[in-house]
C-alpha cells in the first residue's frame, strides 16, 4: 500500500489493519485482498436478481395494447449478437442464450469491467 493511498489507521477494521501486516510481511507477492478471501463466505447466502437482455424496444401505449397472440416485436439486437447480462440492474457480462435440456440458459462469454474503483 503506497503512502498516497494509504488509510489513517483509525479509519481502519480489525481485518484491514490485520491485512496490511500480513502483506507487509510477506512481500508484494501476497496481494491485500487475500486476506479478505475468508470473509467472502458470509456473503454467500445473498440473493441477488439475474437478468439476460435479449434487446430492447420502445413503442406507444397504444401500440403496446394492439398487440395480440403470435405479434412480433423487433428488437434492437441482431440473431447472433451477444446478450446483456445484469446482476442486481449491474451490467456484469455478456452472453449466449443456449438450450440445457429443455430449458433456455445462458452461457457469458465475456466479463463488463465495472468502472467502480
């Protein structure tokens, strides 16, 4: 942890205090966040919304109520063009829609960097 971002020791938990110790003395080899591996299983439990966006549409209210049994909507995706992946209203991935048995499913095929630091 360099100086310029390093943390007023009061602002720090138990865990981060304990994390920087064992990083010091065990050299830059032994990433920060490791220490905090641990902890990750208490958040296991947690659920969260998944949802995979085939494409998007926009039309009136009145458009809206005219469609009927076998109306086709066109969206703004191409067949083939990967889908949009949220977790919890976060795009986290992106994907294809596969059939596991006789269910429709999702396979990602690539990662969203999030911008969040």
């Amino acid at each position: 942890m360099s100086d310029e971002n390093a943390k007023n020791p009061g602002d720090m938990t138990y865990n981060e205090i304990e994390a920087v110790k064992t990083a010091r003395d065990e050299g830059p080899e032994y990433a920060y966040g490791e220490a905090m591996a641990g902890d990750v299983t208490a958040i296991y439990d947690i659920p969260v919304q998944i949802s995979a966006v085939l494409g998007r549409s926009t039309m009136q209210v009145s458009q809206l109520l005219k469609l009927g049994r076998g109306a086709v909507v066109e969206l703004d995706r191409k067949v083939g063009e990967a889908i949009d992946i949220y977790v919890n209203n976060r795009l986290v991935a992106r994907g294809e829609v596969v059939v596991v048995e006789d269910k429709l499913g999702v396979t990602m095929t690539e990662i969203v960097k999030s911008d969040r630091t």
